[in-house]
C-alpha cells in the first residue's frame, strides 16, 4: 500500500472525518504553522443542546489577523471558560450512553495547562486518538522547517517528500484547491476522503450531523467508533482544465 501523508490545520474536537482521515493515513501533520483563521474550526466546534446545534467558542487572547496558529493563545481566565463548558456538557449529554466514559476524557483535555492554541489543540487530539486507538504518528509542520510563504500545493508536496510520502490524503472538501497533474508532476498522487452518511441515535431526535467529535463519544462505545472510522470512500481528484476569458 502507498505510504500516504495527510495535513489539517489544528482543529479543537473537529467532526469525525478528521479523525478518519488521521486513522487512514501512515503519517499526519498539523499545520500549526498555517494563519489562523478568524471564525473557523480553529477554537470553536457544534454540540447537541435540546436537541439542536449549538455553538461553543474557546476565546483567545488578541492577536494580530496574519499570525500563525501557534502564535495564538487561549484567553487569561480559560480555566473559568473550561469549567463552564464542562458544566455544559455534563448537562446537555447528562443521559448520553458513554457519558461516565467519556466526561473525563474531555475534563482532561480541557484542564490541560497548555495555553498556546496549537499546543493545547495537539494535546486535545493526541488523547482523543489515544482513547480511540488510533495509532498514526502525528508531527506539527513548524517542526519542518519550511519557508512561512509558501504556495500552499508547493508546502503540501515539500511535506509529503519529507514524510517519504507517495500519495497525499485530503479532505473532500479540498476537491477544487488541489491540482492531480502537479502532484503527478512530483511524483505524487493525490486523493480525496469523502466521508459516508453517518447517522446514529442521538436522544430521541432527528439526527443533528457534522457536530464535534464529542457528540459522537457520547452516543457510541470505542467499538462503534472504530467501525465508524472506517466508513468512507477514497476518490481521485478532478483535472483542471485552462478556460478562455469570453471575448
């Protein structure tokens, strides 16, 4: 099997697709080293309140628009901001099946004393593979050394030659950013995950999907997960091809 590479930006409790993709892959790079993005998955996720999605949001000290992920930091009095989303959670999942398992797990990662976002969110991914088995080593892009502008196909394929990669795995909602011909041209191929539709009981609710990590703990054992990291498909990307600007 071709020894496969993936890279995501640090995601705090991502949806289950990450984690698939992490459990695909020989190797996974996070790319600490990326530009935070205001009002992404970066420091906020969904859980199921009442029945609904509802946002949850870990706060940041000010920084600079342009500064990398592992330039950013988790508020001064994040301790009281974890304890309230711990209490949260122990009230909104208070009847979820995995609850007495699952609730220390994330009292842990949340008490973690890490500060710095990307340092805090490795931890929290790092435990969270633990719990699931998932055995993919895992290495943070700063540790590469790569230039900090960069093309982003050009830093991914200078990741997957320095992992000894020969195929890069990305998210299927990648599809359009990512060119086959110039990984080919690396002497790489490229692929996509495209994660299944995945339903499972949540209270007695129409199924909320796309929510954290979490809610999937909750509402399935270990045993259910692994079954359910292994529901996806792997797809080629699409040529693109040169159009003429209308006269």
């Amino acid at each position: 099997m071709l020894r496969t590479v993936a890279m995501m930006q640090p995601y705090l409790f991502p949806y289950l697709g990450y984690f698939q993709l992490i459990a695909r892959s020989d190797v996974f790079v996070l790319g600490d080293d990326l530009q935070y993005v205001k009002g992404s998955w970066m420091n906020r996720n969904r859980v199921l309140v009442n029945g609904q999605p509802k946002l949850i949001t870990f706060p940041l000290k000010k920084g600079h628009l342009t500064e990398c992920i592992n330039r950013r930091w988790l508020c001064d009095d994040f301790e009281r901001e974890a304890d309230i989303l711990m209490k949260m959670l122990e009230r909104c999942y208070a009847k979820a099946p995995q609850r007495d398992q699952v609730l220390p797990l994330l009292r842990g990662i949340l008490h973690h004393p890490e500060r710095n976002l990307a340092l805090f969110t490795e931890h929290s991914i790092r435990s969270l593979c633990a719990y699931l088995d998932i055995k993919t080593p895992i290495y943070s892009g700063s540790s590469l050394g790569l230039p900090a502008r960069m093309d982003m196909q050009e830093r991914v394929i200078q990741i997957v030659h320095r992992m000894d990669g020969e195929l890069y795995l990305n998210p299927i909602g990648g599809l359009e950013l990512y060119c086959p011909a110039r990984f080919r041209a690396a002497g790489l191929l490229l692929r996509f995950l495209r994660m299944d539709d995945i339903t499972y009981a949540q209270f007695k609710h129409p199924f909320v999907p796309s929510l954290s990590i979490i809610d999937v703990l909750m509402f399935n054992s270990r045993n259910e997960i692994k079954e359910l990291l292994q529901r996806f498909s792997v797809v080629e990307g699409q040529e693109k091809r040169a159009t003429l600007s209308p006269a």
